[in-house]
C-alpha cells in the first residue's frame, strides 16, 4: 500500500481519512487519484469544493470530505501549510479523532501513542484472552491501557504498524494463522482454544444472523467440552470448540484445513473421519443463529487439547448445553433419557 512507510503527515492524514469507514481495495484507487491532484495540502487547500467532491465521488460519507476541505484550508490559513505535530493539536483538527491523531503522530513524528484500531483490538483480545466487548466504555479503557504499557515509545511508529499489519495478516478475524504464529505459546486465546470467540463486540452480538461451526473432537469414547464464560450469549453453558463466520461457508477440505491446521494445529492425518450435520436454526429475541455441528475423530491427543476438558460420551447429560446444541446431541443419540 502506497501510504505504508510513508512520513509525510499530509499524505498519512489524507489516507486515513479515506479509509475510514472503507475497505483497503476501494480507498486504495481514492488516495493516489487525491495525491495526483493535490500533492500537497495548498494544492488541496486551493482547490475548488466541486473539483474535490468529484474526486471523491462513489465513496460516500461525504461529511468526511466536506472535513478534509475545510482542515486543509485552516492548515493553510493558521499554521501557514505547515501539519501541526503534536497530538493535542492534530486532535484539534476538524474530522481528526483519537486513532486518526494518534496514527499521523506516530508515523509522522514518531511520537510516543498507541494507535488502536480493528486489527490491535483483536490481537490484544486473543492475546490476553479479554472478553471485555471492545466497543464499550470500559472495553475501549482497557484496551487503550494495555496499548500504551506496550508501547515501543522510542519506535512508536514502526511498533504501531507492525500490530496492525500483525492482526491484518496473522491474527485474522477469519482462519488466523495460529499454526504459525509466533506469539502462539504465550497467546491466551489460543491455549484456552477460545481464539474464535474473541474479540467480543456488542454489536456483533446484536446483528441478526449468526453463523456457529461447532467442531465436536471425539477420542477413544469420548468428546471435547468447554464452559462457556466470555460476555455473549449462553454463558455458564457448555458447548464445543467454536468457530463463528460472518456467512455460511462451504464445509469442505479447505475450511476444515484452515480451522484444523492453521488455527489448531492439527495435522490431518492425525483425523480418522470428519462428518457435517444439518444446520440448526434458533431463534432468540434480537437474533436467529445457524448452527452446524462437525465432528471430528481424532487418532491421536493433538498438543492443543491436552489440557481440555474430555468426557465419557455417555454422560454429556451431566452438563448444561444450549437447546440447539441439545437436540443435536439427542439426535446423534447421545443423550441418555
């Protein structure tokens, strides 16, 4: 991407400006148009509100580039086309809030502040195994604290970027790349096996549709189970090894590599039979979850489970499960009436 690496806080702010609230792909081809027409912030500055908003034509939240003409006139006009360069006077910026403030003051100027977008809030939920929802009052605190204990204040940009780009490549919302991680050791999430729960976001527990994999582990008579305790639905219940989506995605020999070799480190070979279920539907008040159940027989331990939480097959009806997960069990036949 054009604005990585780069030091120029006209150029960093006119980035993150596109980019809020727009994907990578799409903003990409908006920033270079932006810095072929105004390569600097007097050109911008100078030029006519019409030339501009067709430059931003498609993109949408208009309000942002209604922000971006009128900062770049007031740097013109009050701090003589010079970028202010402390935090406090970024922030002071029409259109300029914390993360944008804190970004320009790192990559710009190497000044000491954490930039805590997405990407960190979800490292550092994995990490240090934070069910906190991180859009939250006290969820954004936490996160903001931890953040700037573990600031590299001499490296501040250079650190900031690399837990960006660590949370965009590796710890993905989506299939992270645990099985190569190089934090795996000492990462919470991982050995509790809750990767796929975390990070907790309020909103995301409000949206209508949810899509649960649940990956039952069976070995020598017996099946994985794990207690249910981050901030979410069924809490204090018990349920299987957990993989949310964001849709129903195709189960077949991609998606199990994915779940099983890189986020658990399971070699297949070391799994006799996987089998996929029907998918479950419950409807709760604000949300209806599809829920599909696949089993997994294992041949052997996997490191990544040794520590968990195994039961005889024959007395899954000691433990309290979710009613979706109740009738799947009662059809597989292994809840004892």
């Amino acid at each position: 991407m054009p604005w990585k690496g780069e030091k120029d806080p006209y150029k960093i702010w006119l980035s993150e400006i596109i980019l809020q609230q727009t994907r990578v792909e799409q903003g990409w081809a908006y920033y270079e148009k932006f810095i072929v027409h105004f390569p600097t912030i007097r050109d911008l500055a100078a030029a006519k509100e019409n030339q501009v908003f067709k430059l931003w034509e498609g993109l949408g939240y208009y309000n942002r580039c209604r922000n971006l003409l009128f900062t770049a006139k007031y740097i013109v006009a009050n701090h003589k086309g010079v970028f202010p360069n402390t935090y406090e006077s970024l922030l002071a910026l029409k259109g300029v809030g914390p993360y944008t403030a804190s970004a320009i003051a790192s990559f710009a100027y190497n000044l000491p502040h954490a930039v805590v977008d997405g990407n960190v809030f979800r490292v550092f939920a994995r990490f240090y195994g934070i069910a906190t929802p991180t859009d939250t009052k006290e969820g954004v605190e936490i996160f903001n604290k931890i953040a700037t204990e573990n600031l590299a204040k001499t490296k501040a940009g250079i650190y900031n970027q690399a837990l960006m780009d660590f949370g965009a490549t590796v710890c993905k919302p989506l299939s992270p790349l645990c099985s190569s991680c190089v934090m795996q050791k000492k990462c919470v999430a991982f050995n509790k096996n809750i990767v796929g729960q975390l990070p907790i976001k309020l909103k995301s527990i409000q949206k209508k549709k949810r899509y649960f994999d649940y990956f039952c582990f069976t070995l020598n008579g017996k099946i994985l189970i794990q207690k249910r305790e981050v901030g979410d639905i069924w809490a204090g219940l018990f349920h299987f090894y957990l993989v949310e989506n964001d849709k129903l995605v195709p189960a077949n020999n991609d998606y199990y590599e994915q779940v099983l070799g890189q986020q658990l480190t399971i070699k297949i070979k070391n799994v006799s039979t996987i089998s996929l279920s029907k998918t479950y539907q419950q409807l709760l008040t604000h949300q209806q979850l599809n829920v599909r159940f696949i089993m997994v027989a294992l041949n052997t331990m996997p490191a990544v489970f040794e520590q968990g939480q195994w039961v005889n097959l024959k007395t899954l009806n000691k433990y309290a499960f979710p009613k979706t997960i109740n009738n799947f069990l009662d059809d597989q036949g292994y809840l004892l009436k």
